[in-house]
C-alpha cells in the first residue's frame, strides 16, 4: 500500500492508455509522455503497460507501506527520499514507511512513477488510466488526494537490482523552446498561403490553458480562404463539417490561438484540423510547461513514420541495457 500524505498539483494514475474506443467518443487518456512512463516501468520489471503515476508540475509526498521497488523519470521534478535526494532514471529500492516527496520542477512538467508490480485499480474499457473529465478509471476516476491508499500490484515481469541506470544519453533534455514536427492536415488547405507560412515560421507561446485536454498558442491570427460554407458547417470559416480528431491535431478556432488537442481531447468536432503533431513528439509535447516556446516544423509521412521506428528502437536498446545491467 501507497499512503498519500499531500497528493501535488495533479497526480494521476495512467497506462498506455483506454485504446479501441475513439469511435465511440472514448479518447485514450493514458501517459503523455509514453516515453519516459515505459522507461520507468522498465526500471522497475514491469509490464511496458503496468499503471504508473504522472505527475505534473509539483510532486506529491507519498508514504510507503512496504518494501518496494521504484523508479522516477520524465521532466526533472526532483525526488527525494525521507528528504534525501534521489536519483531520476535509475531503479530505486525503499523501505516500509520511507517517504518519497519532490523538489520543485527544474526542467520539463510531468514526471513518471513506476512502482514493481504497478499499481493495482480496476481495469475500465481495458485499461487503468484515469480520465478526469468523465471520472472514471484511475483511482476513482480522479486525480489523488490527501489520505488515499494505492494498492500496489503483483504483476512483476522480472527483478531489477537497485542501482541500474538508464545511460545518460538516452535521458532526454527539456529546454524552454522545442520544435514540434507536425503533418500538415487534414485540413491545412483552408488556410491561405501566407497563414501556413507563418504557422511554421512564427516561435507559439504556451498559454496558461495546457494540460491533459489540450495546449492553447499565442502567436498571432490566422487567415483562412474565404468560401461560401457547405451545409451543415458552422458559419465561421474555421469550421468544416464534423470530422475526427487524431490526438496530436491542431485546430485554429476562429483563426485565434491554435490548440493542439491531446490525450483527454474530444474526438471529433466541426473545426479545422491543419496539422498534427507526430507520435514520436507527442512525449516533448508533454514537457512543455506554460509560457515556453514552440516552434512547428513540417515533415513528410516517410519522416514521421523513421521518427516512431527510431522511437521503438530506442526502447529496445534501452530493454538491452536493462536486461544485461539489471539482474
């Protein structure tokens, strides 16, 4: 058991997230940062799917009831043990009424919290992830609070020794500008030439609207080709008739401020998507905190597809490293 002493700003329980039912209006929930959440589990001997906890911004103080095996990775939220620093990226081993608290962010917004045996909620639509805005999943369908108790679970894959570490080059670097690659589309054509030019040339402010639902830019107004609206469209020229949103999309409701819609997003709508950010960024985006910088960069389908190959790669170097320094 995992006592809650404070829970931080919002501490969450995710996976990979709710899949298979996007037609259904269900959007996936689960880790943004999928990388940084595998990688813990790893640390830990878990299932690359077992529940962990993302924390954003500010970390929660948690009271362990037993002797368990952990691991902290993802943006630098830095832990500390009975008030004592602890390592990120690196399999830890605490004892039964040790204490885990965090350090104020330094880097990044969400750090991931894996636990050997993950933590054990109920499954809902295959899955264990919390999605807030409906209240299910997770624990109790929330973000934590002061007093819960997390059940740990059993579902250990493999034991990894205390001290294995991730090699520090493949721990990634946040900074306060990223680029971002998108696919443009699906509907880029309804803006003018000139409006996708500054799209990808103008450096987009985080606006203090960004979180599991979305990330709002501040930049400067958008243009579309003016046309006579088909039927069944909302009459400003951003809208289209409904169509479905890949998490990761971009819509410009009205032409102001872009929002890129992410793993709590509704799945379709009547607005123009005119670009989507690619799977393998979709983890940086998720460190991107409020008032940093963002730059898109287009890339082609070929690019975003080496992107995510390069990406699976990683993790299998990574399980190599695991597999042969852990034991």
């Amino acid at each position: 058991m995992i006592k809650v002493i404070t829970p931080g700003l919002q501490t969450t329980v995710q996976d990979q997230g709710r899949i298979g039912y996007y037609e259904i209006g269900m959007p996936p929930s689960g880790a943004m940062d999928k990388y940084s959440y595998v990688i813990a589990n790893l640390l830990v001997g878990n299932d690359e799917n077992a529940a962990a906890l993302e924390i954003t911004y500010m970390g929660p103080t948690l009271e362990f009831q037993r002797d368990s095996v952990i691991a902290v990775t993802g943006g630098e939220i830095p832990p500390k043990i009975n008030g004592q620093p602890a390592p990120m990226w690196e399999t830890i081993a605490v004892k039964a009424g040790d204490q885990l608290s965090f350090d104020f962010i330094r880097q990044g917004a969400r750090a991931y919290l894996a636990v050997a045996g993950g933590i054990n909620v109920p499954v809902i639509m295959d899955s264990r992830s919390t999605y807030t805005l409906c209240g299910i999943g997770g624990f109790e369908g929330r973000a934590l609070q002061a007093g819960d108790g997390l059940c740990i679970g059993s579902d250990i894959r493999r034991k990894i020794s205390a001290g294995t570490r991730i090699p520090e080059t493949f721990i990634p670097r946040f900074s306060k500008s990223y680029e971002i690659r998108v696919l443009m589309g699906l509907c880029s054509y309804r803006l003018t030439e000139e409006s996708k030019e500054r799209f990808l040339s103008l450096d987009w402010t985080v606006t203090p609207e960004a979180n599991r639902v979305g990330y709002r830019f501040k930049g400067e107004r958008l243009n579309f080709v003016p046309r006579e609206q088909p039927f069944g469209a909302g009459s400003n020229p951003s809208n289209v008739v409904d169509l479905g949103y890949p998490i990761g999309s971009i819509q410009v409701p009205d032409g102001v401020e872009p929002i890129a819609l992410l793993n709590d997003a509704v799945t379709g709508g009547g607005y123009a998507t005119i670009a989507t950010i690619i799977s393998a960024d979709l983890n940086r985006m998720a460190q991107i905190k409020t008032n940093e910088k963002v730059r898109f960069v287009s890339v082609s389908l070929e690019e975003a597809l080496r992107a995510r190959r390069e990406m699976k790669d990683k993790i299998a170097q990574i399980k190599q490293v695991i597999s042969e320094n852990g034991r």
